[in-house]
C-alpha cells in the first residue's frame, strides 16, 4: 500500500497514526520531497477525475493569482498546476489493490484496508 502527503499536514498525520493504530503497513511519499510524476497525476484522473482530488478549499488554492485559477481550462492545465503546487492535492492519497482514496474517512479505511 502507498500513502502520499505532506508530513506536516494534520489530515496525514491523523491517518498515518490511524494505521499505524491498526497495523496496516504502507508506503509513505512525500509530496514536499519527491514530488509527484504526471504519470501518477494521469493515473489518479482516469480512476477519480483530477477535481476529486484538487482541493479548492485549502490555503494554496485560496492564495492562487485569480487569473490562475481562470486559466485552468483544461484537466492537462489542472495536472499540470497541481504537480507545481502539490499542497494542492487532497491528502492523504491512499492507494492499495485498486483501492485509491483522496483524504481521511475512518469508515472508507476500515471498510477498504483492514
């Protein structure tokens, strides 16, 4: 299983203490250190649609230059900013067996990884 983030995000930390809480082994990749391949970013869009996984609600979004977010026309333009500015994906991104889930939901990981 691989878990992507950004360590000091409180929404990761909460999930990766939830599976270390359950014993659930993973993977873990750092946003802020290794980025993330537009391969992955592709991958991520065919299985959920890169609006799944683009938060609008967070701080970088919010601080985007409003002509910016206007450009963004394409799912190759959002793509495209978001391997740019990787605090704008949902996090965390858990991946495992056909299993992908932006964000953090006790249930969905109970459900899906134990």
């Amino acid at each position: 299983m691989k878990v992507y983030g950004i360590t000091n995000c409180n929404t990761v930390k909460k999930a990766l203490d939830w599976l270390k809480a359950h014993n659930v082994a993973y993977e873990f990749q750092d946003f802020k250190k290794l980025g993330v391949s537009m391969d992955k970013l592709n991958e991520w869009d065919a299985k959920a649609s890169y609006e799944k996984f683009m938060n609008k609600q967070g701080l970088t979004y919010k601080q985007l230059d409003p002509a910016v977010k206007e450009g963004i026309k394409t799912k190759d333009d959002a793509l495209q900013l978001l391997q740019q500015k990787t605090s704008m994906i949902k996090r965390p991104v858990i991946e495992k067996d056909g299993f992908l889930y932006f964000g953090f939901n006790e249930e969905a990981y109970t459900t899906e990884l134990l």
